[in-house]
C-alpha cells in the first residue's frame, strides 16, 4: 500500500477509535454518574434543563461524527477486505446502526414529549425509566464496539 494510502487508512482507522471512545464516554457517564440520580432528583421543574439541552447538543454533534465515521468504516472494510481483521468494521455496522435505530425510533419520540413539557410526575418518571432504558441498551452495543475496537488495534499492533 502506498504512503498516502496508508496515512488515509490509520487516519480513518484513528477517528473510528475517537468515535468509538466518544461513544463509550458519553454513555459509560450517563450510566454511572448520571442515570442513578435521575430518578429521585429530577422533577417536573429541573427536568428540562437536565436533559433537553444536552441531547440536543449531543444530537448535533453526532449527527456530523456518525456518517464521517460510517465513511470511515468503509475504508476499513475495504482495507481489511479479505483479511483476518474484516470482521471488525463488518461488526460496526449493525454497531453503528442499531443505536441510531434506537435513537431514531424511540429515543427521539422521548426527547420530543420532554421538549413540549411534561406535567404529570409520574408521566416524567415513566418517560425518563423508558429513556434511560433505551440508552442503556445503546451503552452495552457501544461497549461491545469499543471492546472490538480495541481488540482491532491490538491484534493490528501484534501483526495478526
């Protein structure tokens, strides 16, 4: 493989493992630091600004990092077509889609009641159950994809 197309692959390959590691971040927190506090501190008057703001950022902002990335997977795909590692951005891509599904489909019908303000209490802690279930799912799939991720670059590292 030529310098050039070298460099293109590691810089695809390194921005696949930032985004993974985004991911694995963002959701590893809201699973830890966040979500257990949720429920008993949340209410109908602090909700909002706990959660609206910040999925509306997040959303932003993977809405310009995930088809990069699914760019980026490509160029994997391609550069370990027929290799021992293919199996790797083979297995992003229901790892890349399935969290998008569910943020797509359930997620974001969530987001959309909470936005247009919730005045029942128990409303609010029926919906924020059902969110942080759906995200939770969303943070063991990226677990998983960092996991082989990383398996990737080490079994890379190791000349496998």
């Amino acid at each position: 493989m030529s310098p050039l197309k070298q460099t293109i692959v590691d810089l695809s390959n390194a921005y696949i493992f930032f985004c993974a590691s985004i991911y694995l971040g963002m959701f590893w927190s809201l699973h830890y630091f966040w979500f257990p506090n949720y429920p008993s501190t949340l209410t109908l008057d602090n909700y909002y600004d706990a959660i609206i703001p910040q999925t509306t950022l997040a959303t932003k902002f993977f809405f310009i990092t995930i088809p990069i990335m699914a760019v980026c997977l490509v160029i994997m795909l391609i550069s370990e077509w027929k290799k021992k590692l293919m199996w790797v951005p083979i297995a992003w891509i229901p790892g890349l889609l399935a969290p998008v599904v569910i943020q797509q489909a359930f997620i974001e019908d969530i987001n959309d009641q909470f936005s247009a303000g919730v005045t029942d209490e128990a409303t609010l802690q029926t919906l924020l159950a059902d969110w942080m279930y759906l995200n939770d799912l969303r943070w063991i799939i990226l677990t998983v994809m960092w996991c082989i991720t990383m398996y990737f670059f080490i079994a890379k590292a190791k000349g496998k």
